[in-house]
C-alpha cells in the first residue's frame, strides 16, 4: 500500500505552515481595514494597505489551494484504511492519493518561491536615466539604441514611456536621457538592467571599418511615490534657466528650463524637455525623489545587496553586466553567462530571454540563501 505523507509536516514545514497561517490571517485582517470608512479617509495608509493585499493575495490563494489538496489526501487515506476495501479499488485510491501528493509538492515549491523575501518596489513604475560613456558620439548614438531598445520592449508588453529630460547630440544620439516606463510590475522586469553596457560595432562614423568599443550606462530607479518619500521644499533651490540642445526647432527658446539642486546632498536636476516651467519642475522633482529614495533604500539593503552580488549584480551602474558585439551578432550577459545569438531582435525589444533568465538566476540564488 502506497503511504501518503503530509507533506507540511516535520519542524521545517511547521515554521512554514506557521508562517502561512500568519499571512492568512493578515489577509483576512487587511480586508477588514479596507472596508473601514476612517482607513478609506487616509489616503496614505489605504494605499499601503492595498499594496500590501495585493502582494500577499497569491501567497493566501496557493496556500489555500494546498489546503484543499490536503483535505483529498485525507479523505483517501481514511477510505484506505476502512476494512473490506477491495484490491482494485485500493489501487485505484492510491494512484489517485500519488497525484495528489506529487500535486502538493508542487504547490509547496510554489510556495517557497511565493515566500521569499519581495522587493517592495516589484510592481512600481520606474525612472531610466541613460548617459554616453566612453566612446564619444558613438556612445552616444548607442545610447539612443537603448533607448529604443526598451521604448520597443514597453510597447510590446503594454508599458508606457514619458521622456522626462533628453540631451542630444546633433547626430541624433543621447549624451543623457531620462524617462518613465510606468504600468503594472514595470520595475520588476527593469531592475536588473542597471549598470555599464559595452557595445562592439563599426561606428557610423568610423571610415575605415574598424570595431570600436564604447560603452553607456544605465540607471534604472524605483518611482518614488510621495507615500515613500517626502521631499522638503526647504532643502530645494530652483533655478530657471533657457534650453539647450544640439540646436532645431526642439530647443526652447524662452526661459523654462528648471534646474533643482538638493542642498542637503547637493544632488542636482535638470529639466528642459516641456515648454512649461511647471511640467519641467514636476518631471524633475520626480527624478530627484526617486533617486534619493534609491539611497535610503541602498543604506537598509546593504547586506541584502552584497548577497545578491555573487549571481546577478546589485545593479551598480559601475559593474558592467552586458556586451552587444554586431560582428559577431551576439549579446552576452556578463552576470549569469549568458550568451544569445540574435542581437537584432534584442535591438528591437526582445528581452524576454534575457529578463527572465536574470530572474531565475535571481531567484535560484535567493532559494539557496534561505
């Protein structure tokens, strides 16, 4: 006869069957709060009420899933273990209580992946600040490659994309560029895509055929809402100063460029990309309140980061993570060694592939540290 376990049994599995009565229960707590008039008046704590529902609702559903699996495995073995059951139809109760067991091994891996430490800003929108590197405006026109690279990617996967502040080069590249990808879990396909990116191409410019290697960096920060971080408007200076560009009909010509230094830290912000003094001001508030939210979130995460480092980075935009080589037609991720074979098609957005083998490699490590 075919013995099947419990599987949430055993000193491991009771801390996590603990663990997920824990998170059910707060569930059932939340729900209640959010039906509270005074809860629902306070923006603020309705807000993060409802984030945290919606990140733990599938931990609370798979873990409901595996109770009701339990329950079946229950009821067949009480009809194993009555007497005068017959041999056909002993058998055919413990084929059924096998793919039930192997069913709750599957939910319970399931649940150790749901488990897992989240990364509170997975479902925000994120701000992308793109800057030439070496190479001069080779560099630079890469940079705009990038550019169009993840605006392609959004489009596909039904991502919005604002430019925020752009500083071009009067043949066509970026030597910077900001903008905001927004839409449901934006920075949890983004994240790992911070950091220095090495292209390997005959330039446009280059005459003489010759490879040239020029490198772009990337900084993909966490949008910072005002729920997250709260800017002092005493610790600002605003300056307003006229666009600049590499010249046409889209410089501006009148005095609405916004220029925001952070005194307490002397991080500066320009803005210049709207006509309106109001839109550049919003646009780099925006930027400015997102990357100091990155560095209070980098003093609490260090250790978290350093453990992260070994697999795939912790996105430091000094750590080189990918090289895109023309000649050879290939894109190698540097962080999981990764080597694909298709470079036009990752030029045009597809970076699926690429993405989600980065969160694999970043779970895989995760699971192990646990």
């Amino acid at each position: 006869m075919v013995y099947c376990l419990r599987i949430l049994k055993g000193d491991a599995q009771d801390v996590m069957r603990e663990k997920l009565g824990h998170v059910e229960e707060r569930f059932e707590a939340i729900n209640k709060l959010i039906s509270d008039p005074e809860v629902v008046s306070d923006m603020k704590q309705y807000t993060a009420l409802m984030r945290e529902l919606k990140q733990i609702t599938p931990v609370v559903e798979k873990f409901r899933e595996y109770k009701v699996a339990e329950s079946t495995h229950e009821e067949l073995m009480l009809l194993l273990d009555e007497d005068g059951v017959d041999a056909e139809f002993a058998e055919s109760i413990e084929e059924e209580c096998s793919d039930v067991k192997e069913n709750m091994e599957r939910i319970l891996e399931e649940l150790k992946i749901l488990l897992l430490p989240r990364d509170e800003n997975d479902d925000k929108n994120v701000i992308v600040e793109i800057r030439a590197g070496a190479g001069g405006e080779e560099a630079a026109l890469f940079a705009n490659s990038l550019f169009r690279m993840y605006s392609m990617y959004s489009d596909a996967h039904g991502f919005k994309i604002e430019i925020l502040n752009e500083n071009e080069t009067e043949l066509g590249g970026y030597k910077e560029i900001s903008f905001e990808i927004s839409g449901d879990g934006a920075y949890s396909r983004f994240k790992f895509e911070s950091g220095v990116h090495r292209v390997q191409r005959v330039p446009e410019t280059e005459s003489q055929g010759r490879i040239q290697t020029s490198t772009v960096t990337v900084a993909v920060l966490p949008e910072a809402e005002d729920v997250d971080f709260e800017l002092d408007p005493a610790d600002l200076k605003i300056d307003v100063f006229r666009s600049s560009g590499a010249g046409g009909q889209k410089v501006n010509k009148t005095s609405s460029a916004i220029r925001v230094t952070h005194i307490p830290s002397g991080m500066v912000v320009e803005c210049q990309d709207e006509r309106s003094q109001f839109k550049n001001k919003d646009k780099a508030l925006k930027i400015l309140r997102s990357r100091l939210y990155e560095i209070e979130q980098a003093k609490h995460h260090e250790e978290i980061a350093s453990q992260r480092k070994s697999m795939v980075g912790t996105g430091d935009r000094s750590e080189r993570i990918r090289t895109y080589n023309f000649p050879q037609g290939r894109v190698t991720d540097h962080r999981i060694n990764l080597t694909l074979y298709k470079i036009e098609a990752v030029m045009d957005g597809d970076l699926d592939e690429l993405i989600d083998a980065l969160i694999t490699a970043d779970t895989a490590e995760r699971l192990k540290a646990e």
